[in-house]
C-alpha cells in the first residue's frame, strides 16, 4: 500500500496518502498539506518511503508520520504540548506544530548537535517555520530522549521516533494524565509500535500496535 501513494508534489503525496486511507482525519490532512516535505527530506521528498539524512539517521516514510499523527491525535488539540523524540529532519515536529498550533508548543529532541541544527535550518525554509521558532512554538533541543526532556514536562503526547529497546519510565513519567506516547519498542530481532496511555488516574495501559523498522535509540555517538 504504501509506495502506491508516492506523488508528484506534497499536495499529491498528501491526498493519495488519504485516498489510501493511510491518513484518516481531516485534521491531520490539513497539516500535512501546510509543511512542504521538500524541505525536511534531501531527495525524492514526495515518495512514500523513508530516506537517508545523513549521521545514521533517516527521514520515516510519509506513512508512519500519518500514522503517528493519527494515533496522537486525541491529544494534538490547539493548546497541547508534545515532545519528539528524534525530532531528526524535524518534519514531523512541525507537523505536530500545526496541530497544536498556534498556542501549544512542540520540543523536538535529537542527541547529535548536527541532527539539532538540521531541525532548525529545515524548519526556517518557510516563513510559517520561521515564525514558529521565532515565537518559541517550536524548539529543537540537544540531549539524550530515552530521558525525555524534564525542563518542558509534562507532555500530552509524546513521540519517539527511533526504535527503544526497552519501556523507559521517564517517557511514561513525563506524560500528563491523561497523556499519550507513541512509542517503537525492539523485541529480539523485531521492532513493534506501542500507543501507551496515562489516563485521568495516573494508571498506565500500553497497547501494541504493528511490527516496524526504525534506527535504535542509542548512546550518542563518541
Ligand atoms: N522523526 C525523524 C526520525 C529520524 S531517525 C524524522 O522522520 O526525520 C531517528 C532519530 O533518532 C535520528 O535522528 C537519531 O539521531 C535520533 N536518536 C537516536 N537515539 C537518540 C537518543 N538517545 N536521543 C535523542 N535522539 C536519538
């Protein structure tokens, strides 16, 4: 299903990804309309799939960010405030950008400075992008996300975008209640998707998803 979406422009790429029901809600249609993927992915942007960005990192496959975003979306309201793990390109931070915009706030993390400034560089390429920066919407930061990011918590959604080897608790810690994370966890030699749910009283569900290929979550690089 997914290469079937591939387009010519983001506007095309965007509507085959709905036809195909890969994207389901309007809301996130809208903003993925908004962030031209040619400026986050290096070559052939409008293709579904993923692509290399340089410093073993890679841009995910336009289908994975929908559904990202699709399973967030409770939790993507005007207002809201969300953390990306591996904000890499910083496509899907300015995608979630919109979503919660204009008065929520996204951090996209990256533990690899150049990763960091990708994010930035990428974001400032459109004047939409330069104003979310400016205004402080969005915000890329340098640390490592297997430990969150405790100066923006709590978050009500949060997203990793490389694949954990284990449930870290400060991912959980960090969510409000209710607050959701969306989270690619290794198991063995796979990888699968979890959508992990704090609700209202603090209790913790975790329910998994489909088996996926990600980059791991790592140390940074020495
Ligand atoms: N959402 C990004 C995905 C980038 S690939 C995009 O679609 O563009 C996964 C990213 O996770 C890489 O950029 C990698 O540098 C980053 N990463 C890996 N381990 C990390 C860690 N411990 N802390 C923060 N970022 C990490």
């Amino acid at each position: 299903m997914a290469w079937r979406s591939s387009g010519s422009s983001n506007e095309s790429l965007i509507n085959n990804l709905a036809r195909n029901g890969l994207i389901e809600s309007n809301r996130v249609k809208e903003a993925m309309l908004k962030v031209d993927r040619a400026h986050f992915a290096p070559y052939s942007a409008y293709e579904d799939s993923p692509q290399p960005i340089g410093h073993a990192a890679t841009i995910s496959a336009p289908h994975m960010h929908a559904s990202a975003c699709e399973s967030l979306l409770t939790y993507l309201q005007p207002g809201s405030k969300v953390l990306d793990i591996g904000s890499g390109s910083g496509y899907l931070t300015a995608v979630f950008a919109n979503l919660v915009g204009p008065i929520g706030t996204v951090i996209g993390i990256e533990h690899i400075q150049p990763l960091v400034d990708m994010g930035n560089t990428n974001m400032a390429k459109s004047e939409d992008g330069r104003r979310m920066l400016d205004s402080g919407q969005v915000q890329f930061v340098k640390g490592d996300g297997r430990k969150g990011w405790l100066e923006g918590a709590p978050y009500d959604a949060i997203h990793v975008g490389a694949a954990a080897a284990e449930h870290h608790k400060e991912l959980t810690e960090q969510l409000k209640a209710p607050g959701r994370l969306f989270v690619p966890v290794a198991e063995g030699y796979l990888q699968y998707i979890y959508v992990i749910d704090k609700d209202a009283d603090g209790s913790v569900h975790r329910k998994k998803l489909y088996g996926v290929q990600y980059v791991p979550l790592t140390d940074a690089p020495k």
